[in-house]
C-alpha cells in the first residue's frame, strides 16, 4: 500500500487530526476515503497511542452500521488510513437541514446504532463519542458510526480527559462517584438516549449553558415537546429512569 496507489479526489471534512479526501485506488477504481494524519502533529498531541489502538480498534471491526477501516500505511511524515467512502456524508448536515427527523426515520437509525452498538459492546468496546458529527450516512441511507477516537476497551476509567461537547456526556462521567470510578458500555446507552432526543427534537436534550447542562445530566432533567410520540418519549426516559442509570446517579 503507498499513497501513488490513489488518485486524490475533493476534501471530504477535516477531523480533529488531518484531512479526509475522497480517494480512488488506481487499478481497480476502488473509492475510499483517505485519511492523512501528520506524525509530528500525532507527537505533539501525544496521540500516537491513542491513534495506533483506533486503527487496531477499528481493523477488528465488521458491521453494516460501522464504518471500515479497511488499511493503513505511511511515509516519512504522514500516516494514511484507508476509510470507507459514506456516499450521503455526515448525519449532522441531513439533521440540521432537516431541523428534526420523522419518527420512521429516526426509529431507523436508532435500530442501526444499537445495532452496531451490540457488535462493538460484544467486542468489549466502549465508543464513549456517540453523537450526530462522528456518524455517516452510507449510500443506500444506512448509518455509519466513525470516529472511534475516545473509544476504550472496557472497563474504561474517568481519568482519561474528555474534551468536545457536555451534551451527550452520561452522569457518571459527569458526577464524582464512588471509588473506582470505573463505568462500563452503558455509558453508549445513556449517548444512544440523547441521540434519540436530538433526531426527533433537532436539539439535545439538556442544551444549556455548560454549568447548567452539567446540572441538568445529574438530574436527568430534561422535557419532550408534545410532538414526540408517547411510545418515543417513553423510550428516551426508559433509558434515563434505567435502574443502572439511576444507581449510578445518586
Ligand atoms: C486513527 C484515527 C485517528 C482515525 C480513524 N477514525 C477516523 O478517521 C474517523 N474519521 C472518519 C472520517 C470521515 C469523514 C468523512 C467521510 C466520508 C464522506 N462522504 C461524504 C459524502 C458527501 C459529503 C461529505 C462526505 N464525507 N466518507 N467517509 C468519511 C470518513 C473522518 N475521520
């Protein structure tokens, strides 16, 4: 594998680390999306660890709803990871057009991510960054988790620091518990919850002012509007009023 392989097509979006370009291998017309991440960058972050259990993570995975990592390889300067090409590109850009989604709809994708959820949980994976920006729409529609940069192998611990968005953080990760302060898979099924919340409101759930969104979690203090569905409503406060959930917020 060597990057003169590929012809480098437009930018598909830019992650955290490096740039994503659409990419097709030369002899066989395969599209992926290549990913190119800069060593020096990886070294200055103290990423490489971080990066090399990902790509170790992600090779290891095959499902529908999870998106492939199918190769890596790298030159003096640069890694490059081979990505599955999502033909519908990034679920936000579809939910804020959308502003929310029919409950078929979202109905859909949440079968799909708990789906992939099983395979990876099955794996003893936890994804712990369930959110709109680290999905894909594939071609035919089907979703695609990516991103598994916060990814950890079960049992993770707190200590790990956490930077994006509070929004679909679980109480545990938010409340001092006790000692140990280890949390399992379910922390996904919290993020699967306010998933859930956002593709039907086009909001999440505990939206606020990052004290107060803070605040908010621990109390699992949140409102539907009326226009979502009885047995919808019923489903994201399942996940809150979820025995485990409950214990560990106390
Ligand atoms: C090892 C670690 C640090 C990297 C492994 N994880 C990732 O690379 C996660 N990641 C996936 C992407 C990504 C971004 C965009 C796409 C797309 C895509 N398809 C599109 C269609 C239309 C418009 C935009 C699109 N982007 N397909 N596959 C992608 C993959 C970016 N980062």
């Amino acid at each position: 594998l060597h990057l003169g392989m590929f012809e480098i097509g437009k930018p598909l979006g830019k992650g955290k680390f490096g740039r994503v370009y659409l990419a097709r291998e030369r002899d066989h017309g395969f599209v992926c999306a290549l990913k190119v991440l800069y060593k020096s960058e990886l070294q200055t972050a103290r990423v490489e660890k971080q990066v090399r259990r990902e790509v170790e993570i992600q090779s290891n995975l095959r499902h529908p709803n999870i998106l492939k990592l199918y190769g890596h390889f790298h030159d003096s300067k640069r890694i490059f990871l081979i990505l599955e090409f999502a033909g519908q590109g990034e679920l936000y850009k579809h939910l804020r057009k959308a502003t929310r989604f029919p409950e078929w709809k979202a109905a859909q994708y949440i079968a799909q991510m708990a789906s992939a959820l099983r395979c990876l949980h099955g794996k003893h994976v936890i994804h712990r960054d369930i959110k709109p920006e680290n999905i894909l729409v594939g071609i035919h529609g089907e979703i695609k988790i990516s991103d598994f940069g916060w990814s950890v192998h079960a049992p993770g611990n707190r200590r790990n620091t956490y930077c994006g968005t509070l929004d679909y953080l679980p109480p545990e990760m938010i409340v001092p518990r006790s000692p140990g302060n280890s949390y399992d898979e379910k922390v996904d099924l919290w993020s699967l919850g306010v998933l859930t919340y956002e593709l039907l409101v086009g909001e999440a759930p505990f939206e606020d002012t990052p004290v107060m969104t803070t605040r908010r979690i621990a109390r699992a203090d949140m409102k539907t509007p009326s226009f979502v569905s009885a047995e919808a409503t019923d489903l994201i406060k399942k996940v809150q009023q979820h025995p485990w959930v409950l214990k560990h917020c106390r």
